[in-house]
C-alpha cells in the first residue's frame, strides 16, 4: 500500500513493521492527510500477524515539528469542535495493542512531542530536542501534552516546558523519564530494528497484556491496577507459550513461541 505522507516496510522475518513520517520540507509537520495516512497505517499493522511491533519515525532532522500551522490557524472554535479535531484522527497510535517504539530524531515538539508521548517508549538519538512551544503561538498543548508529560516528567518540569516553550535536550529528556535511553544519531534505526527485533521475538500475549498492565498504572489506583495485572497474569497459564517458556527453561533451552 502506498502513502503521499508516509514510508513503510515492513521485515517478516523478524516480525516488525516501521513507519517513517516523509514531509521533509515542512519538518513532517502533522497534516490532516499524515494524520489520516497514520491512522490507516496503524490498522493496518495492527491487524497483520506477521507485525509483532511497530516503530514510528521521521528523519534525522526532525521526528516532528508539531502541527502544520498554516493547516490550522483559521480554525474556530465551532469548527474544530464540530469536525473533533485532534481527536477523531490524532490518537490512533495511543490506541495501538501491539508495542510501538518512537524512534526519534532531531525535533520532536508540540504535537511531534505528543505523537511520542502516545508510543510506549522513546528512543532517542543524541541530537533529539523535546518541548511544548504551543503557548509561544497563542495556544496551548491540545494533544495529550499537558497530561502525558506531567505523568512522565512530573507538574514541575511540565509546567515550565508548557509555560515557556523551552525546549529539552535528549540528556535532559533522560534524565527526567521522558525517554528510555540515548544513541547516537547515526545509529538510531539500527537500535529501534535491534528493539523492535527482541520485542518481536517475545510470545505476542505475554507482550500485548504486559503493555496494556503498564499503561493502565496512569488510568487506576495502585490496588486496582495490581488485580488487573493478576489477572492477565493468570490468563496467561492458558497459553501455550507459557508452557513452552517455563519448561525450556527448566530444560535450560531456548524457548520457541508460537503465539498461542
């Protein structure tokens, strides 16, 4: 399948797919066609069995430069209410089951930094800069900003990137949680194929319901999300991967998952 926005491939052999945001002229500012264009991709990764993880880039310059202002800035309040902006077309990828890895390089700011916020991890390269500048345009984060990052960071640091438009360095970005870890730019897609690849090879189950117990730490109480991660826990001694992991490693062997 093509795109006019997009570039995807995806690696059967290891079972992960990667989708690269192309609007280099614009810094891969968020369009309404990439939007759209990155809703269609994630379906259509979600629903092919040969995926097991997904990665979501950009270009080294720029993950993203946010929102494509010129796109937007006629928008009224009636207009963008009616048509649910941001929310009918933006939240696609924190909707993903299976693990989506953001791989990012150079700019990842405004709705750039939001679209990575709404991956389950953040890799990366050493010249990544991270930050909210949407009050520097008379507006403010409408695309989880204010909450993802105050969940990640804490109130204080979000509240000056929010407040300020600073923007952040991958050390700093680190440093605070925001990112798992830093590589160098040249070797950014190497280190998200070699995670996408370990991911990939886990029993697809034990993955998808770790993922959905971790996020589900923002959205309970601690006792409630302890029973809910009990109980998927549990469901996973119906699968056949759970015997054939637990007894390849009492047989100190390598285990062989058919995700099942």
């Amino acid at each position: 399948m093509s795109y006019k926005t997009l570039i995807t491939e995806i690696d059967t052999e290891d079972g992960f797919a990667v989708i690269q945001m192309n609007r280099p002229e614009s810094l891969n500012a968020l369009c309404e066609e990439m939007m759209s264009e990155l809703s269609a991709a994630f379906d259509r990764f979600e629903a092919d069995d040969a995926v097991h993880c997904i990665i979501l880039t950009g270009s080294k310059k720029a993950f993203s430069g946010g929102a494509d202002v010129k796109e937007i800035q006629a928008k009224t309040f009636p207009q963008s209410y009616y048509e649910d902006f941001i929310t009918r077309n933006w939240e696609r990828a924190a909707r993903t089951r299976k693990p989506l890895i953001a791989a990012v390089g150079g700019y990842a700011i405004g709705g750039g930094c939001e679209l990575a916020m709404m991956c389950d991890m953040i890799l990366a390269a050493d010249n990544a800069r991270f930050g909210q500048p949407e009050i520097r345009l008379g507006v403010m984060p409408g695309a989880g900003g204010t909450q993802r990052m105050a969940r990640a960071i804490g109130k204080s640091k979000a509240m000056e990137l929010c407040l300020t438009g600073r923007m952040m360095e991958a050390v700093e970005a680190e440093r605070c949680g925001l990112i798992s870890r830093i590589v160098p730019a040249d070797d950014l897609m190497d280190e998200a194929r070699d995670l996408a690849r370990t991911i990939a090879l886990m029993p697809r189950a034990a993955a998808m319901m770790t993922k959905e117990a971790i996020n589900a730490a923002f959205e309970t109480p601690l006792a409630q999300g302890i029973q809910f991660e009990r109980r998927l826990f549990h469901s996973l001694f119906a699968t056949d991967d759970q015997k054939e992991g637990m007894k390849a490693y009492v047989e100190k062997r390598t285990a062989h998952f058919r995700d099942r």
